[in-house]
C-alpha cells in the first residue's frame, strides 16, 4: 500500500505542459564561467551581421541596456549560462557595445532614465518622509492646534501637489507624443459574458 503511495502523482503535476528538466533552463548551465560567458558573447557579435542589427536598433535610439539585457535573458533562458553570471557580464557588454556604437559614429545612450530626474524625485521623497516624521513628532509633543505642526503640514501638501503637477505633465507629454485614435461608437461591439450577441 504504501509504495503504491510512491509511484502516485504530485499535486499539480496534471497542469504541467512539460516534465521536470525538460525546459534548458532547469538543466546545468552549459557555460558556468564568467570567462567562458564573455568568450562566447564575443565570439557571436563578431559576427558581422549580428554586430550591425544591433547597431541599427541602437542608432534608431534603442538604448543599450535593454539590448544588453534582452542577450544576457535569451542566454539564460537557452540554458547557456546562469542568471547571476549574465548580471556579471552585462556591464562588459554594455561597454562593449557602447565602444562599437562609437566606432560606428552612433550617438547612442545606455539607458532612458534621466539620472537628474530620478536624483530628483529620490530627494522629494525623503523631503515628504522627513516632513511627515516632524509632523507625527510634533503632534505628540505639542498637539494638533500648534501653528508649527500646521506650516509642516501646509510645506507637506505643497511638496506633494507639486509632485503630483509634475506627473500629469510628464504623462501630458507621453498623451501628445502618440494621440488617441478616434472611436466611433457605432461600430463598437460588446464583449464579454454578458454581451447580447445573437438576440
């Protein structure tokens, strides 16, 4: 009885498409080395054809971190090298690439965030924090009536205003680069359980 118990299957297993190991990146890596991962990127984009794709969707304005970050998944995923050892290699690549993009007189960029941008917004954040902390501290020692407590909370709800501005307008600029394309209700079909298709 109890080894019928054995050969029984795991809950579960039903809903799998696929037995264990099968999928590559459940097997032994085939590369385990950073030095074995940089030989292998490099020796695929000396490819001349590979190295020129890339440097087409980097010049169309693609920056390289997603690039890198696309090679060192697929990699994964393909069972050539681990997850932490694409992590290790992804800053050589991107100065690879960054290197080449040069040599091909490609104004290129690594990534699309704006460091000053994210410096500032990291600053409002702590600003917030800090002015929230004075105002629970003030309340404990002085009370909700206290006109200090109410300038904090007054510096609190500007600063947060001002984020919240600062935000519409950035997505207000995303909306114009790419317009709504008109609807016409007409046609509009429902959808869903609940349509009445067919009555």
């Amino acid at each position: 009885m109890e080894q019928a118990l054995f050969g029984a299957p795991i809950p579960g297993q039903g809903l799998m498409t696929h037995g264990p190991g099968d999928r590559p990146w459940e097997r032994p890596a085939e590369i385990d080395t950073v030095d074995d991962a940089l030989a292998y990127y490099f020796t695929n984009l000396r490819d001349p054809e590979r190295i020129d794709d890339i440097m087409t969707v980097i010049d169309m304005g693609l920056p390289i971190e997603p690039v890198v970050k696309t090679l060192t998944t697929s990699a994964t995923m393909n069972g050539i090298h681990t997850l932490d050892v694409g992590l290790i290699v992804a800053p050589v690549l991107s100065e690879f690439l960054a290197a080449v993009a040069k040599s091909y007189d490609i104004d290129f960029k690594y990534t699309n965030v704006d460091p000053e941008k994210a410096r500032t917004e990291k600053e409002n954040l702590k600003t917030q924090m800090m002015l929230r902390m004075a105002i629970d501290k003030g309340i404990q020692e002085s009370g909700e009536d206290d006109e200090g407590v109410a300038l904090l909370k007054e510096m609190a709800a500007t600063l947060e205003e001002e984020t919240v501005v600062e935000e519409a307008d950035t997505a207000a600029e995303n909306d114009m680069d790419s317009p709504p394309e008109p609807v016409d209700l007409q046609t509009v079909k429902p959808k869903g359980l609940m349509a009445r298709e067919g009555m």
